[in-house]
C-alpha cells in the first residue's frame, strides 16, 4: 500500500472515532455558517450597498447565531440551558474577535478594491475573500477552544467539581 492509500485509510479511521466525527460535524456547522454569513454579506454589501465594514458585522452575527446553536447542540451534543459564562459569553466573545479581524479584512478589501477594480461585482467577491479569509484563520483555534474550553464534558466536570 502506498504513502497516500495509507493516509487515506488512517484519515478514514480517525473519521470514526468520537473525536473525528466531532471534527466532521463542526466542520459542516462551520460550512453552514459561512454559507449564512458569506450569503448576507454579498446581499448587504453586494445588492443593498452597505459600505463592507457595516455589511460584515451584520452578516457575522448573522452568521453567529445558527453557528452557536448547531455547535452546542449537534456537535458537543449539549442540552438545557446554556451557561452564560462558560458558553454564551465565551463563544460571542471569540465570535467578536473573528468580527474585528474580519471586518478589518473587508474593509481593506474594500478600500483595495475601490482602488484597482472597476466593477462592483468584483469588489464585493473581494470583500467577501477577506472576511471569509480572516475567518478561516481563526477556525483551528476555535475549535480547540470550544473542545477543552467551552462545550467540552471535562470542562464541566472540572468547574461542577
């Protein structure tokens, strides 16, 4: 079996397993939201003429809402109520951290684009690259934040302790 079947096949084994299928279903909620996210950006900034910076924020809250209710509930499998400072809180908070640096990306893309391109079509494709971009940047490290910080069992064992 060559390097690439045998990664194939342990890529496949570990999407079995609790952990991996974890990282599958916050990666489809992470597709969802984007989608949510990226869809109201290019009808606010693209269709209604919001300026990009105004657009964005808009769109990542948007964005934010399906993204917090699908991760408690499908992905950490949680139920009840939410816990305003070990979830809620902690989760808008890295949600307003990807929104500033998002929202900076969007409007440099805006103003970069404003500058070098003639159509508004490829402006808001600009816009929409930027904010998308800086979000991806931000994607591992939410993830190991939501898993040991947040939604994790064992951080909620530790602080009912």
């Amino acid at each position: 079996m060559g390097r690439m079947a045998t990664a194939i096949a342990d890529l496949r084994a570990r999407a079995k397993t609790p952990g991996g299928k974890k990282a599958i279903r916050y990666t489809l909620v992470s597709v969802i939201s984007v989608i949510v996210s990226q869809v109201s950006l290019v009808i606010l900034y693209g269709l209604l003429h919001w300026t990009a910076r105004s657009a964005n924020i808009l769109a990542v809250i948007i964005g934010g809402i399906p993204s917090y209710w699908l991760n408690r509930r499908w992905v950490w499998k949680k139920s009840g109520r939410s816990h305003l400072w070990k979830e809620t809180v902690p989760f808008w908070v890295l949600n307003f951290i990807g929104l500033a640096l998002s929202t900076w990306a969007a409007g440099f893309a805006e103003s970069w684009g404003t500058t070098n391109l003639d159509s508004h079509a490829l402006r808001t494709a600009c816009v929409a690259a930027g904010s998308i971009g800086a979000f991806g940047f931000l994607w591992i490290g939410k993830f190991l934040i939501f898993n040991k910080l947040m939604f994790g069992i064992e951080h909620h064992r530790a602080a009912d302790a």
